[in-house]
C-alpha cells in the first residue's frame, strides 16, 4: 500500500499509509485550520544543538499539553466540535527554509530539492521571476536570512496569546536563537460575518478540497470540480524517518502591503471611466476582483439569496463579456479557459491558500469615502502550501498574474495584469461597459487606463513545512 495523492482521501476512514501520513502530517495543509488570530515567529537558528532543542520540544508527543497536533488530530476536533464537542487545540506550525536545513546540519540529499525552495525569495533569480520589489525595500527582519518559521493561530484571541506567549518562552530558554521578527493577524469581517480582505472583499473562496467528506458537503458540483488529490499540496519529507508515509509542503509566506485608498479611488476612476451609472458602479470592482464584495462571481447572474459561489467556469464567457479576463479570479484560476493548457494542466498549478489579514483600521469600513480609507499598515499574509513551487506558485505568479497576454485571447485586446496582484508595466484594459441581471455582463467593450498597483510586496520567504516524525527525531 503508498499514501493515496491522486485524488481526495476519506480522513474518517482512512488506514494503512494513508492514516500514517495524517498521523505525521502538519494540520492547516489538507485542510484550512480556524485562526482568527494569527502570528508568525521568523528565527535565526545560529545554535545547531539549541535549534534542534526547540524544535523536538515544539513537536514532542506524549506530554501534557503538546504544542503540535498532527492533521489527523485536527480533523478529528473539527468533528468533535461540530458534533457539539468543545473548541479545539491552538494551530502550532515549523517551515524551515534552504538556510533552515543547512543550520540543523542535514545533508544536502535529504533536504527537499524543488529549486524555488533552493534559492529562496530573497535570491535575484526569484526577484526577476516574480518582478518582486527590491529586497532593500522589504520590512527589516525579512531582508535578513530567515531560517525557520513558527507559525500559531487559533479561534480564540486570548487562546492565541496565551500560545504565542509559550512558545516565545521556548524560544527565550534557547539564548542562542534569535527571534528575528514576527508577524501579526487579525481576521476581518463583513457585517454579515464573513471573512474579508481589506479591500472589502469576501476572502478564501474556490479552496481545493482534500477530502472525500468536503467534497460531498459541497452543495453543488456540475460545473467546477474542487476535488484534488492530496499529491496537490503534499511530497515526501526527505529528512524524516520514513519518506513512504512522513510528508510535508511547501509553504510560501508573502506580506503583500495594501494602500486600501488608492484602491478604492481607483475603482471609482474605472466607474467613471466606462461611464457606470450610480445604481452599478460597484461592478468597476466587481470586474477587477472576479467578484462582488459578497463574493458573487461576476461571471455569473444574479442567483437570489442564495448564489452558488464556486460552481461555475467560463466556457460561456471566453470574450471577457462577463468578467474580464485580468479579473484577479480569473487570472488565479481560469477553470479552463486560459488556452495555452489543457484544463487537467491547468489544475496542476492550484494552491491551498491559506492567507490572513493583518493591521489595524481606525476607520469605519462601511464608511464608502475613499479619502478615509489607510494607505498602509493593513494588508494579507498570503500564505500557501504547494508541492511544487516553480509549477504552483511562481508559475501562476509568473505566467498568469504578471502576463498581460494570459490567458490567450484572439480579439482585439490584450487581456492584461492581474490588476490586484499582478505586478510589472500595465498595458490598457478593455472592460465590458453593461451588466444586464439576468445575463450579466454585455459585448459592449471600452479600452481603458489600467488602475495603478496598490498592493506591494514587502517581504517573504519559502519554507518546507516537515512531518512530525522528522521533528522529533531532533530530539534523539
């Protein structure tokens, strides 16, 4: 038997290998662990002794009150509580990037290989892959060498500090680590009490499911099929006692900074621009994001009350007539329409997002006038876990986001840079300029000035998120 990565297991009744890699996986990777508060810790491991100290002590089993839980723990507190049980146990993460491996004096050969990982965020070659932002002007401790992250979330904000606290205690007892920096988060809701980004719109939709009990909980599937194997999202841990069942991921972290005035202007300088009227001028952000702020898909029209929010793709839109196509959805995920790969190759680049807003707003969001709206100091964490990070991550940030020729288009128009994320010269847009409620959008086309780029990249790396078993083998 070999742990099942071609399509969705069943956590409840998985056994053999498949039960032994949940049992040594990390949770939050196979599925999103609640974390309404979130921190992130960036060491120095410049101790080798005391870096593999803490580390076997984070992931130590068999004691009261253990840091890390395992997926299949995590799975089984969802369930628990959902059955009425209580909440569950704080989110206690380790990546270690390239540097991180070379600190704790593993042998190259058992190091993960995937070249991204190998040269890291910081290196030049990723700079101009990705057209990031000079590492000079990245937060302070992100432009030093980061070797590990610990990464704590949980439902509950005191929970969460009390956790954060613990594990700065841990890292304290080890005077020679050093805790370069960290990062804060704090969930942001909508009034109905959904999760938003800082742009006011509805977050963390059309996530790839696991699980074969997700994907039958999903209320309709006829279009856009969620279903994945877990090989999406997970590989074999080199490093860990036995890579046939002990795996880990890939992980991005990436503080993408967003100037939440600049934005809001600019969706009203493209409302103005296509002439919208008062009653639709929403739809100038709706065509940017993919989505209206409730996360309703552009692409699709209005459903009642109760819209199917990711059953849908565009084989009936492949003019851009719905949502154009530099809609940030669209770029992230074209549901096979992007042209240049069949639509299996195309779900070979998907992620599991896992990303948190952070920063404080003193205004009030549903106030609509941009002018009080913060420059900087909010943002996203993006985070994400990957099996490969050149065909994942920096494929989609590279050839999807940042190519104003994708996806391929035969028209008069380019279809231009993801106007949320992409980054690099931005050609003109051409935007569909009515929205009819029953069929959505029109033909009717205006080519128009992109709007400029409001979020900035402002620091991050690529971890490798291992198995238990290859943390506490530190210890011996």
């Amino acid at each position: 038997m070999t742990v099942t990565l071609d399509k969705p297991i069943s956590w409840k009744a998985a056994s053999g290998d498949d039960a032994s890699m949940l049992d040594a996986l990390q949770p939050n990777i196979l599925k999103a662990h609640a974390r309404k508060a979130f921190t992130a810790l960036f060491l120095k491991l410049s101790n080798r002794e005391q870096a593999q100290s803490l580390l076997a002590e984070l992931a130590r089993d068999g004691i009261v009150a253990a840091l890390m839980k395992s997926a299949k723990d995590h799975l089984a507190e969802i369930a628990s509580f959902k059955a009425g049980g209580p909440g569950g146990t704080p989110y206690v993460g380790v990546g270690l990037s390239a540097a991180g491996y070379e600190a704790l004096g593993i042998p190259k050969a058992s190091q993960p290989d995937d070249e991204a990982f190998q040269r890291g965020m910081t290196s030049h070659i990723t700079q101009e892959e990705l057209k990031d932002a000079d590492v000079d002007g990245w937060d302070g401790h992100f432009r030093q060498i980061v070797d590990a992250v610990i990464l704590v979330g949980d439902a509950d904000q005191n929970v969460h500090d009390v956790t954060v606290r613990r594990v700065k205690m841990m890292i304290a007892a080890h005077p020679l680590l050093v805790l370069l920096g960290d990062q804060t988060g704090k969930e942001q809701l909508n009034l109905v009490g959904e999760g938003i980004e800082h742009f006011g719109y509805v977050d963390g939709r059309s996530q790839p499911l696991f699980f074969k009990e997700d994907v039958q909980a999903e209320e309709s599937i006829e279009v856009w099929d969620p279903a994945f194997g877990p090989g999406r999202a997970i590989v074999p841990d080199p490093a860990a006692p036995d890579p046939s069942v002990h795996f880990g991921s890939y992980f991005v972290f990436r503080k993408l900074e967003q100037n939440v005035k600049l934005f809001k202007q600019q969706e009203n300088v493209l409302a103005t621009a296509l002439g919208l009227k008062p009653t639709a001028r929403a739809l100038a952000g709706a065509m940017i994001v993919g989505r209206f702020e409730d996360g309703r898909p552009v692409a699709l029209p209005p459903c009642g009350s109760d819209p199917v929010l990711n059953d849908f793709d565009y084989a009936a839109d492949l003019d851009g007539g719905k949502c154009p196509f530099f809609g940030h959805i669209r770029k992230m995920n074209p549901r096979g329409s992007g042209g240049f790969e069949t639509h299996e190759d195309e779900r070979l680049h998907v992620m599991a997002r896992r990303g948190q807003t952070y920063g404080e707003r003193s205004d009030d969001l549903n106030d609509e006038d941009p002018d009080r709206k913060p420059t900087s100091g909010v943002g996203l964490l993006f985070m994400a876990f990957n099996a490969n990070l050149v065909e994942q991550f920096e494929f989609v940030q590279k050839n999807w986001a940042n190519n104003a020729a994708f996806p391929l288009h035969i028209g008069s128009h380019a279809p231009g840079l993801d106007l949320v994320i992409g980054q690099g010269k931005r050609p003109s847009i051409s935007c569909p300029t009515l929205w009819d409620a029953k069929q959505g959008m029109s033909e009717h086309f205006k080519s128009v000035d992109p709007i400029a780029q409001a979020v900035t990249m402002k620091g991050g790396e690529y971890f490798f998120m291992p198995s238990l078993p290859f943390l506490r083998s530190l210890g011996d």
